[in-house]
C-alpha cells in the first residue's frame, strides 16, 4: 500500500476532498511553530511525500485540539491525517523532529507503565530535567505547588492491574511479550 493510501486507511480520511482552503491552518494554534501547516501536510499526503511528513515537526507539535477538522468546510479531519502520520513514522522508527517531545512521550509511557495513570507533575518534571529546562521552570512549578497544583506522586507500582492490560495489548499489537 503506497504512503497516501495507508495514511487514508489508519485515518478514515479521503485527501482528494481537500481543496486547499488553508482554513484548518489558519486556526491550528501551533501552525506558527510547525514546518509544514495542517493545509500543507494534507497536500504532501495527496502527493505521497512520505519523508516530507514523516520528518515535519507538525507531527509532533500537533496537540490534537481538532480545531483544523472543526474548521474544515469539506468534513475533512488534518487532526486524524496527523495522527496517522505521527503513528506510521513510530512503527518505522522514525525519530520524532523535537526533542521534547520524544522525552516527554516515553516519560508519559513510563509513568503510567509504572504508576497505572498519569502523574503530570512527575512527566513535566523529568521532561524538564531531560532537556534541560528544570532550573528555568522551578519558580513556576513553585507557584503551582503553593496554589495546590501540583499534587505529590502516587506510590510507584500502584497500577498492577493497569500494567496486565498494557502488556495485553503489546503482546496483542506485538505479537510478543515484553
Ligand atoms: S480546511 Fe479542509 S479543505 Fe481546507 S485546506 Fe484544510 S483540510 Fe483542506
Ligand atoms: S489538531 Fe493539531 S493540526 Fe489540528 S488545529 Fe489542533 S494542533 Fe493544529
């Protein structure tokens, strides 16, 4: 199956309905940040440059926040191209373009593999601290302390139960045990 028909396929999405509009663009509220705008990721998917999108940044600095789809006037959904696009470039093991990024999805992965839910305080922090960028941020996670935002870890090893169904679904999608 070529680049463009497995992005349709994982999506549910048809790339010819796309008429070059650049609405979903226009209100993506990362479009600034990324290489390739919601418009321009459905283009490069009709054209099956799969490099193109695999490397972009707009993979992975798209929260999902489905403002593109909400915008679109041909009932076509970026948010699901993307997130397809972002699931194939993981099965080929493509390095994700922002560094942050890649940390912060094992730290999420680890946590909850660790916990059985997430601590956002603990990903934040060892995100932070991976990259670099703890020292700059302690005065805001202070505040957010004192304003009983942040709460304090759960006891690790909590999410056995948790921990049976994720390795269920891994050797399932895997065929293989962790
Ligand atoms: S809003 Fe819809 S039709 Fe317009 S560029 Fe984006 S995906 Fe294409
Ligand atoms: S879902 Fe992603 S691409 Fe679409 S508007 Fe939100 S951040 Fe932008």
């Amino acid at each position: 199956m070529d680049f463009r028909s497995e992005i349709e396929a994982l999506s549910g999405q048809n790339t010819n309905l796309c008429f070059q509009c650049s609405k979903c663009s226009a209100g993506c509220p990362l479009g600034d940040k990324m290489d390739l705008k919601p418009a321009q990721v459905m283009h490069s998917i009709r054209l099956g440059r799969e490099q193109a999108v695999l490397n972009s940044t707009a993979i992975w600095l798209c929260v999902g926040c489905e403002t593109c789809s909400a915008r679109c006037p041909q009932g076509v959904e970026p948010a699901a191209a993307i997130n397809a696009a972002r699931l194939m470039a993981m099965q080929q093991g493509v390095p994700p373009q922002i560094k942050e990024v890649d940390i912060y999805y094992r730290g999420f992965v680890d946590n909850m593999r660790l916990n059985g839910k997430i601590h956002d305080a603990s990903v934040a922090g060892i995100t932070q601290l991976l990259t670099g960028q703890l020292v700059e941020n302690l005065p805001l996670a202070w505040k957010l302390f004192k304003r009983g935002r942040v709460k304090p870890p759960p006891l690790p090893f909590g999410g056995s139960d948790f921990r049976k169904v994720y390795r269920k679904s891994f050797e399932i999608e895997e065929g293989s045990a962790l």
